[in-house]
C-alpha cells in the first residue's frame, strides 16, 4: 500500500489548507512496486497526474480519509509506503458558508491532524512493515531520524522541499538503526526504482525469507 499526494482542509465551503505535492512520487513508487511483480494499492490525496493502470487507486480528500482509508487497506497488506504528503493542519471549526471579506484580518486556529504513518506504524501486525518519508527544511538527516523512531517506521526516506512538485528528487534512505544506506539523486522513477529494491531486500525479503526477484 502506498499513499500519495497532498491532502485538503477545508475553511469553508471553497477554501482548503493544502500544499503542492503532485503525486508523482507515489506514481513512480506504484510502478516500481508493480515491475516487481507486487499488488499495488495507492491512496490518493487529490492530484492531476496519472497513477499505472494497474494500481487500484483509492481517491480521498482530507487527511482524516487518507487515516481511515489506509487502515482499512493496511489490514490487507503487507506493508505500507507513506509517500503522501498530508496536510499537517485542520481548522478547529469549519464554517458551512463561504467566508466574507470584512476588510479586517481573519484569524483562523488550527489543530494538528492525525498522523496516518505514525498510526500505521504503532498498529501494524508481526510480519508487516512501514517506510515512512520525511520531508524537512533543515536538520533533515536528525529530523527524519526522529521521525523513523516516533513512527516506528522499518525505513525512512529523507528528502527536502525541492521535491515538492518537481520531475526529480534527491534522498537518503535510513535503516531502522538511523544509519544511512542509500543516496540517490535522479528522476523519481529513479529513485523509486532504487527505494523498491531496498524494500524489496530489507523487508519484503526478510519476511518472505526469499531474496529480490532479478
């Protein structure tokens, strides 16, 4: 399973929180995952790129559907790639009409949104697996390792914001003991080529007991 794409917090009627991630990522991953012979299950945020024929997309909108939809799916899946970029943030209240200009500035309170891969990671079974990704601004290798740990995640991916909406991606695959055991600057085909053969070695491998087809 695989989730993708950026997600919506609506203020109101026709205004949302979101952020710019495309969903490619998420594409190349599902194509990488599908080349080596895996179901593929993508739960979308919403976006404008095509996912491979062969994944079974699952749309949703805010983040407390990706939550709720990569629960229900996880259960059927052998592990799970949080490639999505869900929105961190929710208003407290959501008004049911459109929102007036008044000329006088609007004060909006905000409270986090559930953590889908923190989620998936404190609930996954013996024998399943989580890859989470970071994206930081700065410190990114520390962050991402805090992150690797909160979530209880098997691998994390670390990138930075210069991936957001772009045809290519620079990141740094870290184990579970925070050491790093990939660079990989490319397309992200190509960087998900080379993420789906780690995953396929360190985890897919290890629970089948079989070595990485090719």
């Amino acid at each position: 399973m695989i989730t993708s794409g950026p997600t919506r917090q609506y203020l109101d009627p026709v205004r949302y929180l979101s952020n710019a991630s495309s969903g490619r990522m998420g594409a190349a991953l599902a194509t990488a995952a599908l080349e080596l012979g895996h179901e593929v299950v993508v739960i979308s945020g919403p976006v404008q790129i095509d996912y491979p024929p062969r994944a079974h997309v699952v749309p949703v909108v805010s983040t407390d559907d990706m939550l709720e939809a990569s629960q229900e799916w996880f259960k059927k899946c052998d592990g799970a790639i949080g490639a999505a970029a869900p929105c961190d943030y929710m208003p407290r209240f959501v008004e049911s009409q459109k929102i007036a200009k008044t000329g006088a500035p609007l004060t909006l309170e905000l409270i986090e949104t559930p953590d889908v891969v923190a989620t998936l990671g404190q609930t996954k079974l013996p024998g399943q697996w989580v890859v989470g990704f970071a994206l930081e601004t700065e410190d990114r290798r520390f962050r991402a390792t805090v992150k690797l740990e909160k979530k209880h995640c098997d691998l994390i991916v670390s990138n930075g914001p210069s991936a957001i909406d772009s045809l290519d991606n620079h990141v740094e695959l870290l184990d579970a003991a925070g050491d790093v055991v990939a660079s990989v600057h490319g397309s992200k085909q190509q960087v998900a080529d080379v993420l789906l053969d780690h995953i396929q070695q360190r985890l897919i491998g290890r629970v089948s007991g079989t070595k990485a087809p090719g």
